[in-house]
C-alpha cells in the first residue's frame, strides 16, 4: 500500500480538496472554501496546510468567528445543501463564538464543517493560553460545548484517528436525513505531529443527492387516505427545496387541485402568483392559508420539521388527519404523524403516480385560489408607499414591499429575526427557491449581514437585499467590511425603531409594562449614526426619510458596485394586523392589571383550541 508522509493538518485539507459533488450533470467541488480565524491553536498547524492547498480550497478571512460559519451556512443554504464550507478557529473565544452558529446549522439542518483548534492532546504545557479547565475531568475543553450543537463530533488525538473522523463526519454532512453541522476538535500539537497515510484516502470522491424511495405499505396508505380526503392541503417546507422537488410540487398541486400552504425554510417552493399556492401558514400565516388549514381534513407535510409557528402552537390544523413526507424518520413521526419516510421528490413522484384520475373536489381548490386572489390584493394595499405628504414614519410591510418592487426575479432577500421575517413570511413575494432566504428556525439575531455574504459568494449572479433590524445591525454588522473586501456586493436596508420593537410588541400583547426593549427618548439615549458606522466599514451609505426616497436609493444600490447601506426610520408600533394565528406565548396565571386580565383571557382561548384540536 502506497503511503504518503503528512501532518494531521496537511492530509485534512488533501482530503477536503479531494470531495466533489454532482448537481445537474456537473461536478464541482463540494467545499466553497475554508474561513479561517487564526490564532495561537491552528495558526502553526491547520495555516500552513490551508495556504498549500489555497487553490483547491479558498481562504477566507471574516471579523468574527460567528460571522463566518453564518456565511458558511448561508452559502450552503442558497446550494440547497449540495455544496458547503468549512470553518476554523484557534481554541477557546475563537471557537465558542461558533457555537451559536453551529445551532442554527443543527436547528435548520444545514451542513457546516467546524474545525476549532483544541488544547494539547499531551496535555505537557497544560493549562496553556484559553484553556477552559473542568476541576473533575481534564479531558474537557471548550470545544465539548459543541456536542449538543452538532449532529457530529470528534476530537482528534492521534493523526491516524482522522482517516475514520473525516469520512464519518461528510457522511453526515451529506446525508439527507442526518444533515447538520460536523464539528472535529483539533487539538494543535496534534494538527501539527506527521503520520503516514495511504494515498487511497486522498482519491477524487463524488457526491450525490441520496434519494430514499418511499415503503410501500407507508405509500399505500397515503394514497387511500388522499382518495378519501375531501378538503386536503399540502405544506410545503425546506425539504422540497432541499430535494429539488419544486417542480414535482408545483406539477402535483396543479393536477391534483391541491393548495399549498408554505413554511419559512419552503417558502418560494411555488412562485408567489402559482394558482394553488396560498402563501404563508401557521403564527405568521396569510388569511387565505390560515383559513384553509383550519378548515382541512388532511395536511400532506412535505419536508418540514412542523415547528410552532408552522403548526400555530399545535393548533391551526390540529383537526386534520396529518401525514408527513419526510426523508427523516424524526421528522416524519412528529405530532402522531402517519409516517411517509422518504426524498421529498420521490415520495411526490409516487403519491401523483399511485392517485390515478383523482382530484381534489373542484369547491375545495376554488375556495382555496379565492382566498389567495384576495389575499394579494391585500398585499399590495399593504406593502403599497404611503401618500408623499404622509407624517407618520414607514411600517416594516411598507419597506419590504419597496424592496419588493425594485428587486428583480432573481433578486435574494436575506433575514433572519425580530418582526421582519413575520412580515416577509406574509408579504414577500417569492418567485423561486432561491430568492427567499430566511434563517427563522433558530432566529438568530446577527445572521443577517454574515448570510447575506454567504448567499452572495453562493450566487454571484443575483443581487442579494439584506434587510436587518437596528437591534441585529448593532449585534453583528463587521461582515460589512469582509463584504467590501471580497467584491461580494450587497444592499443592506437597515429598519431602525430604536431597539427591539418586535418583543416590545409581544410584551404588549401579552399584558405585561413595555419597558427595557425601546430605547426612549433621543435626550436619554442618543441616536446611532448608522449611516457613517457603514460608511466606516467601506460601504457605500445613505440615510432617507419615507418610502420614495427609499425607492430611489434602492435603485442607485443595484447600479452600484459595491455594498450599499440604506437607512430608513420606521414605527416600531405598527405590524400587519391580517393573517396570522396564535401563538403559545404563557401569560401570567395571577394577572394583577386590566391588560394582564384581558391578556389571560386570549390566552386560555388559545389553550382550549390548542388542546380541543381546533
């Protein structure tokens, strides 16, 4: 057997280089690249070997080590999980500060690779620089936080011992049901000590989509209960993206008269304006879905892992029989589910095969495309700009649907938290897989700048709008800069309502005192120059005031060639009254005050319909 003589860190990035994947008939390599924050744990090891293997996987260098496995995660978001990156940072605040993002990679089943250095397998220099130590076992690191957080994770002790590592963790980061963040801790004595390697680790290995078919017997049953069915719906979630199954939907939705309601991760599986889609459902859902889940028998879920703002706190179809298509078995069981296991096309594919001549009562899709029509109407009332002489600041709806209306079919909307996705899940108007990508399963403030670079070096070819709230701007904005050096244009339309107007909103409607979410008064706490903060970091800035100045920037950014920062003030008050549902949000069992009262009282009428099934 021919070997080869290698550091741990060198045959780690060989085989990383070595990883290709196939998409349509091309085979590209499976890794984008490597971010990489340097410090005492990986910059003597995992550097050298990153800078020898530069032309096979790129380098990149973030602000903040957060930041950097966000776009990692965004890229493969936007790649439909196909492609990826990797990450890598020194031991200790290098490596904790990925933590958070490796949650929104286990929460949104993405695919990350995580590659922190650790303290000295030898443990001679112990405790060293960063050394997090655990009094009773002094095998603990920092890098054990990531254990809940990853879908796997290994610490490698001994070069030989990345020969098993490494394969087991692409396994799961290819895998369609296990996907998720990889993390493997490297100690850096052992990144730099040399083992010898066959060079079969090191051969040219593709990639492909795993497609699980459907059990017969699970088919069988779901095609009788959708014969039977007299008012069905389909909920369309990320895994229709993931599977590549858009086409296969919006084929069965058409010849089936079946309407589609979407998630957040599914939303953009069927254009906006397709006859059968309904739009949003569930806590931040359109009428017309909302309407239509409250009155189904069945709910086909195809791909989604029916979180609560999907299922409006186990409440807004809790009447229907429920089968969920899923390529996971978790996933597939949850909410007494009948399983249907199995790749999202396929199982599309099987049910519109084993359904013969049968379609939904024709009553049943005309509701269901009435409800929509009316819907949109009242999507472009809402998102409309206000008169020019208009006195009160702009709504979130009314910014969005600017952006909207000067983003182009192919144009990407980024977000991720506070009352912007609720309004984007309602009002945005999709037209394809891409174009709508929202991090709503962990809703990590911080994501949005750092994933809208990621979405950008993912598809250089579309425009990509970030659009962040003034509380996430202030948590996580330095990608800005990485953004400029990098070429990677965006357009970032930072909403500032001084603060976070959206739990100050929650903490109304739940009766509780507003207090410690708004800022207050600009005597108290003066107001941020976000307009020269962006400008400090090299983009190009501005400030407006109303929605036809918007308009008019947003159209100077997209002529521009590099990141453009607009900044708009909007009432933190104001939401979109129609659509959505409830929302299991407790309220105090002892309520002293009117609002605490009146509060209570929705609340334990949400509970009866939470528990009565409907």
């Amino acid at each position: 057997m021919t070997t080869r003589r290698l550091t741990a860190a060198e045959a780690t990035m060989r085989f990383l280089a070595a990883q290709f994947t196939e998409i349509d008939g091309r085979v590209l390599p499976l890794f984008g690249g490597v971010w990489a924050i340097f410090g005492h744990g990986n910059v003597a090891g995992l550097g050298p070997a990153l800078h020898r293997h530069r032309a096979d996987l790129p380098v990149f260098r973030a602000h903040n080590e957060q930041a950097m496995a966000h776009a990692a995660i965004a890229y493969a978001k936007t790649h439909a999980r196909r492609r990826m990156m990797a990450c890598t940072t020194s031991i200790g605040p290098g490596a904790t500060n990925m933590v958070t993002a490796a949650a929104v990679a286990h929460v949104n089943r993405l695919p990350v690779l995580l590659l922190p250095g650790d303290i000295f397998a030898s443990r001679r220099p112990d405790p060293v620089l960063q050394q997090v130590e655990d009094f009773a076992d002094p095998t603990i690191s920092a890098n054990d936080c990531f254990r809940p957080v990853s879908r796997f994770w290994d610490r490698i002790m001994r070069p030989e011992q990345i020969l098993e590592s490494l394969p087991a963790a692409l396994r799961v980061l290819t895998d369609p049901a296990e996907c998720g963040p990889a993390t493997i801790a490297f100690p850096q004595d052992v990144q730099a000590e040399a083992g010898d390697f066959p060079e079969s680790f090191f051969r040219r290995r593709i990639h492909r989509l795993r497609r699980p078919e459907p059990d017969r017997a699970e088919l069988a049953n779901a095609v009788a209960a959708l014969r039977a069915t007299r008012r069905p719906l389909v909920i369309a979630g990320g895994g229709i993206k993931y599977s590549g199954a858009e086409k296969a939907l919006a084929a069965i939705a058409a010849r089936r008269g079946l309407p589609v309601a979407e998630t957040q991760a599914g939303k953009g599986s069927l254009a906006w304006d397709h006859p059968a889609n309904l739009g949003a459902i569930g806590v931040t859902g359109t009428t017309a879905a909302n309407d239509m889940a409250a009155r189904a028998d069945l709910v086909l879920a195809v791909g989604t892992r029916l979180a609560d703002f999907t299922t409006g706190s186990r409440s807004v179809f809790a009447q229907a029989r429920l089968i969920a298509l899923n390529v996971g078995s978790f996933d597939a069981a949850k909410h007494d589910a009948e399983p249907l296991q199995a790749d999202a096309l396929r199982g599309l594919e099987a049910l519109d095969a084993g359904l013969g001549r049968w379609r939904a009562p024709p009553a049943w899709a005309a509701r269901g495309a009435n409800l929509s029509r009316r819907w949109q109407r009242s999507v472009t009332r809402i998102t409309a700009a206000p008169p020019r002489a208009a006195a009160a600041l702009p709504t979130d709806a009314q910014v969005l649907g600017a952006v909207n209306r000067q983003a182009d079919r192919r144009s990407i909307v980024v977000c991720a938290a506070g009352g912007l996705p609720g309004e984007l899940h309602k009002l945005w108007r999709a037209n394809d897989a891409r174009s709508y990508h929202l991090e709503y399963g962990f809703s990590c403030m911080g994501y949005e700048i750092a994933g809208g670079l990621g979405a950008k070096l993912a598809a250089p070819e579309r425009e990509v709008f970030v659009l962040v709230g003034d509380g996430s701007y202030l948590m996580m904005n330095s990608e800005i800069a990485t953004s400029v050096a990098l070429g990677a244009k965006l357009t970032i339309v930072v909403l500032d309502n001084r603060g976070f107007g959206c739990i100050n909103r929650l903490q109304r409607g739940t009766g509780c005192t507003p207090f410690n979410n708004l800022l207050g008064s600009a005597a108290t706490t003066p107001p941020v120059d976000f307009v020269t903060h962006a400008a400090s970091l090299g983009a190009d800035s501005v400030g407006v005031d109303g929605i036809a100045a918007l308009e008019t920037a947003l159209a100077a950014a997209r002529r521009a060639k590099r990141t453009s920062v607009i900044v708009i003030e909007t009432d933190p008050a104001r939401s979109t009254q129609e659509g959505g549902w409830w929302w299991d949000v407790p309220v105090t069992e002892l309520p002293r005050t009117a609002a605490e009262r009146k509060a209570r009282l929705s609340y334990t009428r949400g509970r009866r319909r939470q528990l009565s099934g409907g």
